[in-house]
C-alpha cells in the first residue's frame, strides 16, 4: 500500500540561507566611499590668478583677495565656503580649494576695490585694480618743497606740507592739476592714469605799473606791451571796475553797468589777457569793492543810509554813495564779478575799497545791524574768505588794497582792515606806501616825500612781523608822480624800488608802480635781463 505525502503546514520552515562573504561588503563601502572621493576631488579644484596696477602694469603686494565659493557645493565637497589671503611680492594669489562656480572680489590699499565677480569653471584670474589717490610733491626750480601751495582739481582743493607733499583721495584718472602759491607762478600740468605727480613752480616775483581806464585804447596797448618786453616790468594792474562802480567788459552778471565804448570799456577781454600773456606779462584786475554807486543806484535797499536824513542814501565827502559791507548780496554781486574776470583769464583779482567809509559824517551812518571793531574785521575778512574759495579753481590769485597806515597800527584804523587778519586771506596785500602821503615826522623824517628809499624801507620794516608766517606777501604801491611840488623823477622811483629789495625788507612779493595817467619813469626802470626773462616766463595756463 502505497504511503500518502503530508502536506506542508505553516509550521514548516524553509531551510536557511547560506552566509554572503564580508568581502562583498567591503568592496561595496569602498567603492561608494570612491565615488564620494572621486565626486568631491572632480567639484574641487585650485584657483590661481594676480593683481597688478591698472595703470603701469606692476604687481599690487599685499593685496586682500577673498573667494566666496557656491554654498550648496562648497556643503556638498566639505570646503569654506569664504576664504581670504593676500598677494605675494609678484601679486599672485592662489586658493587649492575652490567649486566650479565661485566669487572673487580685491581690496587693495589705496586702489579702488574690484566688485564681486563670479566665475564658472574658470580657474585662473587677473585683477587691474585703478588707484584712487593721486600724490605728489611741489616744488621750487631749486628742488626746495613749497609748503602751503594750493592744488587744485576741479572744485577741490589741497594744500601742501612741510615737505611740499600732496594727496588726493579718490582722483580721476586723468585730468589737470592748477597748482598755485604765494611769490611763484602758477602751474597747471595735465596727468593721466598715474598715482603720483610732481610739480614744479618758478619763483615770481611782479614789477607792475597801473594802466588806468582811460588808456585801455587799443592805439595805447602796444606801447605797454613794448614797455614791458625792454624792462624788468612783468606786470600790468587793470581797472575792470572802479569808483564809479562801472565795469569795463562785457559782463554778464545781472545789475552790472558796463562802461560804454569810449569810457574804457574793453570789446575783447580774453584776446587782451592773450595778448598779455604772449608777452609773459602777468595781469591783474583791479575792482574797487563797496564804494559803488552803481549798485546803491539799482538797489538802494544794499547801500548805507543816513540816519538823520530820513533814512536816504548816505554819501562820504566826496558826495559818493557806498553799498552796506554787511550785506550778502553785495558779496555776491562783486564775487559773481571777480569770477567772469578769472574766467576771462586774469592771473590776479585785486580788491580795493575793500573796507568801511573813512571821509563824512561816519557817525550818521545806519548799518542796520550793530558795528564794531570785531563785525568790521569779520566783513571784511569774510568777503575775502568766500572769494579765494571761489576763485581757487581758476588758479587765480587774490590780493587787497589798503591804506599804508595799516602798517603801522594793530587796530583796524575804524575801517575792518588789520594786517594780521588779511594775511590768511589773500596771497598778496598792497599798502599804498606812496611818501608824499605820510605827515610830517613820520618815522623820524622832517618831510617824508623828500627820503622816499627811507620810507619804503621803514613802512616795509614796520609790516614784516604783521605778516610773517602767514599766507600773504608784501607788494607796495610805489609813488611815480609829482606831489605839493616835490618832484619825482627816476632817482626817486628807483630809491623806493631798491628799498623793496634791501635784505631786511625782501620778503616782499615785489612791487607795483602807481600813476593815475599811467605816464610812467621809464629811466628809473632796469633794461630786462636773461634772469628775468627766465623767471617770466609762464608754464601751461588754465
């Protein structure tokens, strides 16, 4: 009989697995690990690159690179995400660990930083940073530094060291420079896509004459230009506008009177100061400030009133009338002026009746405010401050009238003028030193006209502490006419002349000769010679 098969229950268990070899585990976490490894070593690579100086070309040392690689890869290959190191001597750098896609961004001293640029799959850089600062050193033709030189570009300026030194911080790449300072000529020199530019300034010193406005004639001109191209003169003072408060060119500033064609008024200003400076012939416009009757006339509200006279203009003994030096559009109106002047080419802008009235009744005067010593000094130096901000740019030199007096007295005479104070003002100061003009014992002397080398000497003498190791230089008024019957001659002009130069008194930024007829001592003036043509001649004009 045969047997019948039993059928599997559920409680019947298959027989076990057989064991799988631990090598196959091994070969399997080895080789993960390996792709990991290969994975990471093909995300991560090196990047090299330099740094050199946009405009010569040579390496930048210690420059500050930083890397910014990709987060989510720097996560994925276990590397910095931001990394930073500095530029060797050559201006390389190099990162051994950087992803695919990374950021570079440069920082450099005294350059301008490179923005963050990003890089895909690109291992090598180069960096051409620009400087932004432009540095240099101004000096004499002797090779001596020139402290407080002014250097100018565009609307900023700096001023020297000690050492002659400059800097501009975040200079252009190219452009000019307009470098001024007092007792030299002015130097413009133009620089391109360099940090560093030196200047040279040639020392100057002026020997003028006045040509008052009546002779501003073309027949007239040349005669002058003649004048100065055979004698040590190298300098003409120009009325642009004077006591009548009339102006003697084209002008565009609003309540400007300008002179008409046969009272002196210039048709072609700039192709005069061209003509000017062809012949190396420094030029300065003269313009007498608040004595103007112009003005007052088209704004009485800016004059002086009289007190007792119903508040009416004010007039001095001469029957003039004088705009309020306290007013600020007054300033204005008068700066707007000495600006077309520099913008027209003149070397110098010279201020006169820069002060209070000193001929009427001063006491009858209302300034509408109150008036002391201290708000006198303060107009007048306030005026003067505002216009060498404003004319700086045009590298024009500013210069002030006053009264010889001024160099003997410590106070401001009643009128806002103090030596001591104009000197941080301006660059040069002329006293009216004329000997005809000082009283009878003045500086020991019985009759002053009769010692004019004395009297130059000695007012000179007087003034030099006043303004030592200030901004400013001396530059008198020199008397060239005959007065109460003393005559001048060439003996006499040249006495005073040689005083300007004596060792004690020649730190005087030269001298200017005055005549109201401009009729002038030919014979007491020296023949030009090789030095001065050498120290006219002009470097490169704005």
């Amino acid at each position: 009989m045969a047997r019948r098969r039993r059928s599997r229950g559920l409680s019947y268990l298959p027989p076990g697995p057989g064991r799988t070899p631990s090598i196959i585990y091994i070969l399997l976490a080895a080789a993960l690990l390996g792709g990991i490894f290969y994975t990471k070593q093909n995300m991560v690579k090196s990047v090299a690159g330099e740094v050199i100086d946009a405009y010569t070309g040579q390496p930048i040392a210690d420059a500050v690179v930083t890397i910014k690689n990709d987060p989510r890869l720097a996560r994925t290959s276990g590397i910095s995400g931001e990394i930073s190191l500095k530029t060797d001597q050559e201006g390389h750098f190099s990162f051994p660990q950087a992803t695919d896609k990374y950021s570079l961004k440069v920082e450099a001293l005294n350059y301008r930083n490179s923005a963050l640029q990003e890089f895909n799959q690109t291992y090598t850089a180069q960096f051409r940073l620009k400087p932004y600062i432009l540095r240099g050193v101004v000096k004499d033709e002797m090779g001596s530094p020139i402290a407080r030189a002014g250097v100018t570009i565009g609307e900023r300026t700096v001023y020297t060291g000690p050492e002659g030194d400059y800097q501009f911080v975040d200079a252009p790449e190219s452009g000019k420079l307009v470098v001024k300072a007092t007792g030299f000529r002015r130097n413009t020199p133009a620089f391109d896509k360099t940090i560093r530019q030196d200047v040279e300034l040639k020392t100057f010193r002026a020997k003028g004459i006045y040509l008052s406005t009546p002779n501003i004639e073309k027949d007239f001109i040349p005669n002058l230009v003649n004048l100065v191209d055979s004698t040590e003169l190298n300098t003409i003072v120009m009325d642009m506008k004077d006591e009548s408060g009339q102006v003697f060119f084209d002008s565009n500033t609003p309540l400007a009177k300008v002179a008409p064609d046969n009272k002196g008024r210039i048709s072609d200003l700039p192709g005069l100061l061209k003509t000017f400076h062809e012949h190396n012939i420094y030029a300065i416009a003269r313009m007498a400030v608040f004595l103007d009757p112009v003005l007052t006339d088209a704004k009485p509200e800016w004059a002086l009133k009289s007190r007792s006279n119903n508040n009416k203009l004010w007039t001095d003994a001469d029957n003039y009338n004088w705009s309020n030096p306290y007013t600020n559009e007054v300033w204005d109106y008068n700066l707007n002026l000495a600006k077309e002047m520099a913008q027209a080419g003149f070397d110098e802008i010279q201020f006169d009746y820069l002060r209070f009235p000193t001929s009427g009744n001063l006491n009858d005067i209302e300034y509408s405010r109150s008036s002391d010593a201290n708000s006198r000094i303060g107009a007048v130096n306030g005026f003067l401050k505002r216009a060498r901000a404003m004319l700086t740019p045009y590298g024009v030199f500013t210069s002030v009238n006053v009264f010889g007096l001024v160099a003997l007295q410590t106070d401001d005479l009643g009128i806002g003028t103090r030596l001591e104070d104009l000197a941080d003002q301006v660059d040069y100061i002329s006293p009216t030193l004329y000997p005809s003009s000082w009283g009878k014992g003045t500086f020991g002397i019985e009759q002053p006209a009769t010692k004019p080398f004395d009297v130059i000497r000695n007012a000179l003498i007087n003034a030099r502490p006043l303004v030592q190791g200030r901004s400013a230089q001396l530059r008198p008024w020199l008397q060239d006419f005959s007065l109460d019957g003393i005559n001048y001659g060439s003996k006499e002009v040249r006495e005073q002349i040689r005083a300007t130069e004596q060792p004690e008194t020649n730190t005087t930024g030269g001298w200017l000769l005055w005549n109201s007829r401009s009729r002038y001592t030919v014979q007491a003036l020296n023949p030009k010679s090789d030095t001065d043509i050498r120290n006219n001649a002009t470097t490169s004009r704005p």
